[in-house]
C-alpha cells in the first residue's frame, strides 16, 4: 500500500519545522529521488553555499562525508570542505555563508538511507556558547558562530548510513550507496 500524502496536508503537517525549504525531487511522488529521506533545503539562485564533508576517510565508513565532498569539488559553484572535524575556526567562514550543507557519516543502525536534518537558525536565547575544544557538533558550532559573528547561515545535514569505522579506506555497502545518491542529491540541489 502506497503511503501518499497530499501537498497540502504534507504542507499543513510540517509548517512550522519546514519553513524555507522545499522537498526534494521525486522520481513517482512517493520517495525522494536517490533515497534521501527528509527535506532538503531550497538553495536560491546566487545563495553562498558551504558544504563541508565530514570524516577520516582511514576509518572505514567515517570517511562517507570526505568522499562526497571530494567528488563534488568543481562539479558545484558551492565552497567544497572535506574536514576531519568541525573546529572552532570554521566559525568564521561559515557566518559568510548563506547556506550551509554539512555530510557526515552517521553510526545510527536504523538509518538505511542518507537523511536530511535541519538546524534552527541562530542562537536560542540564554543558549550557552559551546566549550572550546578540538571539535564541535553542528549545533555547537551554529551557537559558536551566532555568538561571535551575530548571525549563522541556514543549515543541515545530510546525514549518510554508516556500519563499519575500522580502519582502512573501504565503506560498506550503505555507506557506499549513500555517498552515491548523496552525490546525485547535491548535484541536483546546486542546479536548481
């Protein structure tokens, strides 16, 4: 049985926590095309993207994030990162930003498919601003960012499949097909 929503009620259902964003494109309406789960964000035309690929790509699965960065390097009018870790510095180049699109590896075994994930927009009020350390989360480092620059771009992450961090370069068959849809996703995100 075909679970259809219509786009009026999927509109209604999901104002408040989709606001800004459009879904991604579907092959037959049912689901996205790649099997991306969630919603992507709309990225206007001239919109500062950063993307940043998140991972050691030596520890199996963790480098899922540096490969889709590489492979989207000069294929999208974005600003590419293929970081091991999101540190402190990054603040400065992400309240630059527009648009900030992050890849990560996720160890979650029940997810089967990449999925986006959004991030509300500045910081909460009497949000604490994160310790200083080596590195930060997504949130962390939106908190970071609105603390010092007074301002943080749109943000989500696509998050990818990931089973197997022991060392080496392999990814295993759902890191592996994440990163490939992932890549198609994006692709297709930055042409509008």
């Amino acid at each position: 049985m075909s679970r259809r929503i219509d786009a009026a009620d999927a509109r209604a259902s999901a104002a408040s926590d989709t606001a800004g964003v459009t879904p991604s494109p579907t092959e037959d309406g049912d689901r996205p095309r790649g099997a991306i789960d969630g919603t992507a964000p709309s990225v206007a035309p001239g919109a500062r993207v950063l993307l940043y690929g998140i991972g050691n790509d030596l520890r199996g699965d963790d480098g899922a994030g540096v490969r889709v960065a590489h492979a989207l390097e000069g294929r999208v009018a974005w600003r590419v990162r293929a970081v091991h870790g999101l540190t402190p510095e990054l603040a400065d180049e992400l309240a630059d930003a527009d648009i900030a699109l992050f890849v990560d590896a996720d160890a979650d075994l029940t997810l089967e498919r990449p999925t986006w994930r959004r991030h509300p927009s500045g910081s909460p009020a009497g949000s604490a601003v994160p310790l200083m350390g080596h590195a930060l989360d997504v949130p962390g480092l939106l908190r970071l960012t609105a603390w010092l620059f007074d301002r943080t771009p749109a943000a989500a992450t696509l998050s990818l499949p990931a089973r197997s961090f022991d060392l080496g370069e392999t990814l295993s068959a759902p890191a592996e097909a994440g990163v490939a849809a992932a890549i198609h996703a994006l692709t297709r995100l930055a042409r509008g």
